[in-house]
C-alpha cells in the first residue's frame, strides 16, 4: 500500500530510516527546533511522481522543499536560496549526490 504522494510502504520506511536529516541543508530531524521549517517532508529529487523508488525519495526539511519546488535540482543548487544557506556538496546526502553523479 501507497502513502497518499504514491510512495510505496516498504520505500517510506527506508527513507525514514536513511534520512534522519535533510538531505540537501543537513537539518536534523532528531533534534528539532521547534520550527515547522525545520520539519521532515517528502521530496521527489527527480520531480516525477511517478519515480517512487528510494534513489528518488527523500526527506527533507520544509523550507527546502519550499524552496526547491519544481525547479531541477542542479539549477535549484545555483539559487540564493542555496547559497544563502550554504547548500553544496558537503551538506547533500548520498542519496542525492549519487543523482548528481549520474547526470
């Protein structure tokens, strides 16, 4: 069974268990400071809904998420929004710069 985004059970509870914390600014979600930006939400890197698997679902904070939108993630990376917030290589997870490595 699905979540309502059409993420697959098993895919949610490995992606709850990998990204404890954003995977773009690096937020931790085990310690949260009581911002609801700073709360996890569902991220399809790749922004197609229909790519449900763990190499394209992954939590990340809200703000993030806010901000990313629908842009494509290497153009999202370019953004003030990033820079502002010191987003680069050393604060993306594995699981998204695995995708960087693959374009």
């Amino acid at each position: 069974m699905a979540n309502r985004w059409g993420i697959p059970k098993e895919v949610e509870e490995l992606v709850k268990a990998r990204d404890l914390s954003c995977v773009y600014c690096g937020i931790s979600f085990l310690e949260p400071d009581g911002s609801t930006k700073s709360k996890p939400s569902w991220e399809h890197i790749i922004n197609d809904i229909r790519i449900n698997g763990p190499e394209n679902i992954a939590l990340c904070c809200r703000s993030c998420n806010s901000s990313k939108g629908p842009k494509d993630l290497e153009i999202w990376l370019e953004s003030s929004f990033c820079k502002k917030k010191g987003i680069d290589n050393s604060t993306l997870a594995t699981v998204v710069l695995d995708h960087l490595k693959r374009k």
